[in-house]
C-alpha cells in the first residue's frame, strides 16, 4: 500500500515498535510526524529517515499530559516542509512547561 501524500502521526516514535511504525511508513511515501518524550532520539530518528530522502518530523510528545498533546496538536496541524530544518530545534512554550520541537518550518 502507497501512503503517498498523507501524513502518520506515531507516538512513542524514538525508539521500538514506534520507530519502526514510524519507518515502515516514511517507506510506504508517508510523511510522518514523530511524536516521543526522548527528544535527542525522536530528533535523531527523525533526521535519519529525512536522510534516506523521506519526510519527517520530530515533535515532542507526552501523551499522559493533556497541554504536551494539545501542543503536538497545535504542531502538527501547521503547514511544513519535511525535513527543511531537521537539524534545527526551536523552543516552543506551553502554559508552565517548555518543550523542544524540531524541523519546523512552514511550507
């Protein structure tokens, strides 16, 4: 199956089933959103699957925190160019908590 020209949005995405989820379809033309608590690795996954010439990002993500997942919803929904800045982080702030965010760039 072509997953080209959706987007897949994988939690738990830096590392395990997540990663490969998160791989298997960047292969199949998705581009994925990465979303995990590990930011070194879920940035790292990110910019690996964006060198294979596929499209990625990396937004952190705690799903056991309703704000962390209304900011990955706010994220996600903004239009990007995959990969663009896969090696940039930029600080997004939330109510009280801070998170890192990477490749965000808007198309």
């Amino acid at each position: 199956m072509r997953l080209d020209s959706k987007t897949a949005v994988i939690s738990g995405a830096a590392s395990g089933i997540g990663l490969a989820t998160a791989q298997a379809f960047a292969e199949a033309g998705a581009r994925v959103l990465l979303g995990a608590i590990a930011e070194d690795q879920g940035s790292a996954a990110a910019a690996a699957i964006c060198a294979k010439g596929k499209g990625a990002d990396f937004i952190r993500l705690d799903v056991t925190d309703p704000a962390s997942i209304e900011a990955f919803r706010q994220e996600a929904i903004r239009p990007r160019d995959p990969c663009a800045a896969s090696t940039r982080r930029q600080t997004a702030r939330t109510g009280a908590r801070s998170r890192r965010v990477s490749g965000l760039v808007p198309a």
